[in-house]
C-alpha cells in the first residue's frame, strides 16, 4: 500500500514460538484466539489463549498475505503478540471504513502473529493472555 508508514510495533506476551491460529471464537464477551505452539527454548507442545473482552473489529489472514508486516522486522522477536502503534491495519484506512464507530480514534490495535494466519485485532483494552499445556497431547 502506498503511502503507508513504517510499522512500530512491542511486544506484550513473555515469549511463545507460535504456529498457527487454532481457533478463533467472536461471542458477546469478547474475542478468544487460541494459538498452537512451544514454550519458547522447548520442544513442549503449548497454546496460548488471548482474550480481547471489548472489540471494534478483527481479522484474520495468512501470513503470505501480510507481507509488508513481516518485511518491517518488527516481528522478528520470539514473541507472538503485540501492540501495534503505526503502521499496521489501521494505516491502511480505506474511506467509509471504521467510520461509524470512531474505532480509529480511541482504539489499539493488537497482531497475533504466528507462522500461519495471523489475527489484527481492533479492541479498546490490552487483551488477557493466557499459556498452558497442550490439553491434548499423543498418547505414547
């Protein structure tokens, strides 16, 4: 997109080598994405759940489709989650869109970035982060 300016970014999770975006839930409490992963250092099967509980508005795209997030490097750090402060899906603001519900003024945006989909997340408050074990690992 022309014109769109560098992104600047920080993480806010501790660490978490994702994967995927395992699922993603929209319901009157809020927004849950739940990630497939490690632990950072290990090879230990791991989700992390984020919870948005006041959302303006999400998506969620491959990561081939986000190429000039990945080309920034701001997301090259061994976390998952961040706050995006300039550069990210509000940037790339289009006429007519986010109009009606002022998101863009008092809204943060958030990038759930993993090596598959990645979910921007529009939403008033820091989400709540959560990481556990695989509740469901291989039978040996």
């Amino acid at each position: 997109v022309r014109g769109v300016m560098p992104m600047k970014s920080e993480a806010i999770d501790d660490g978490f080598d994702a994967h995927d975006v395992y699922e993603l839930t929209y319901t009157r409490t809020g927004l849950r994405v739940i990630v497939t992963g490690f632990y950072i250092g290990t090879k230990k099967s791991a989700y992390m759940e984020v919870f948005f509980p006041n959302v303006q508005g999400f998506r969620c795209l491959d990561e081939g489709d986000l190429i000039r997030f990945w080309e920034s490097e701001q997301l090259r750090s061994k976390n998952c989650v961040y706050q995006i402060h300039d550069g990210g899906w509000l940037s790339e603001s289009v006429p007519g869109v986010l109009s009606v519900t002022g998101s863009v003024g008092f809204s943060h945006e958030y990038l759930i970035a993993t090596g598959d989909y990645c979910a921007s997340v529009l939403s008033t408050v820091e989400p709540r982060i959560h990481v556990y074990d695989d509740p469901y690992p291989l039978a040996k």
